[in-house]
C-alpha cells in the first residue's frame, strides 16, 4: 500500500480493518471451497480501484448468518468488530452472488490521493461508536467485580 502512495495514517486503519475481517471470517465464516471447517483457505485482498478508493476485502466460504454489526453489552469480550469497521471507513458491504463465497468489503477511503487523505479521515462520532462508559457509570457494576473471574 505505502509503494502505491497510500497515506500511513490510511494504511494504519487499512490493517486494523483487513485485521477484523481475518478474524471474523476465522471465527464465523467456513473455508473456501469444499474443505473441512478448520482446514481451507479463506482470501483477503486489496487494491486502489480507478476512482482512488482503497478497497480492502475478505472472501470465505461464509456461514449461518450475513455479517452485520451487534450492539454487545459492555461486558461483552467480542462483537465490535464490525462498528469498528463502520467508523473507520467510508464504506462497507457484503457480497455473496458467487456460490460458496462471501467476500465482505471495505472502503477504507474514498480517495486516497486527495491531500487530506494524509490526515486522519474517522467519523466524528468514532470515539462515541467504539468506546464504552467508564466502569463507574454502569450501575450495579463493583470495580471488584471485574476481577472476580481472576480468583
């Protein structure tokens, strides 16, 4: 991405997303082709299309259900992943015409030729997407309960 003159503030953000859909397709998707769940390949991908938009994508054999985004509960140790992924980029979908395939793509940026590329691009609102409150403001929550499982 850095010899193709992508910014590194965008590469950055690029690598935490290729990150997330590597670990969904692992954790939720089956391997291509006709191999065993555990054993197979899944492919991941990434090109600066015509318009100058970094696009990164994950294809596997897919599974139970379409990738969407959850509303975890603040305990909750997985499931962010995908609003993660909202907030760093501009764009995302899934595609799934292919049978056997779903391959989840993303628009990391819309143009990363632009100068303004080189300074961070997130939503406004990313820290409020992706942060949870502080311990102290979940009711019912002791800071010592955090630590019981630990025993």
């Amino acid at each position: 991405m850095r010899d193709g003159g992508v910014p590194e503030s965008v590469v950055d953000d690029a690598v935490l997303i290729l990150s997330e859909l590597l670990s969904n397709a692992c954790k939720h998707g089956r391997p291509l082709g006709d191999a065993l769940a555990g054993d197979g390949d899944v492919r991941a991908a990434w090109r600066v299309d015509p318009r100058g938009r970094l696009v990164v994508e994950v294809t596997d054999g897919g599974g139970p259900t379409r990738p969407a985004p959850a509303t975890p509960s603040v305990t909750a140790h997985g499931g962010r992943g995908l609003n993660i992924i909202t907030a760093l980029s501009d764009d995302w979908g899934v595609r799934d015409e292919v049978p056997g395939e779903v391959t989840v793509w993303v628009v990391v940026h819309d143009d990363v030729h632009d100068p303004d590329a080189r300074s961070c691009h997130r939503r406004e609102d990313f820290a409020a997407r992706v942060t949870a409150p502080p311990v102290s403001h979940i009711a019912g929550l002791d800071f010592a309960d955090v630590f019981d499982d630990l025993d």
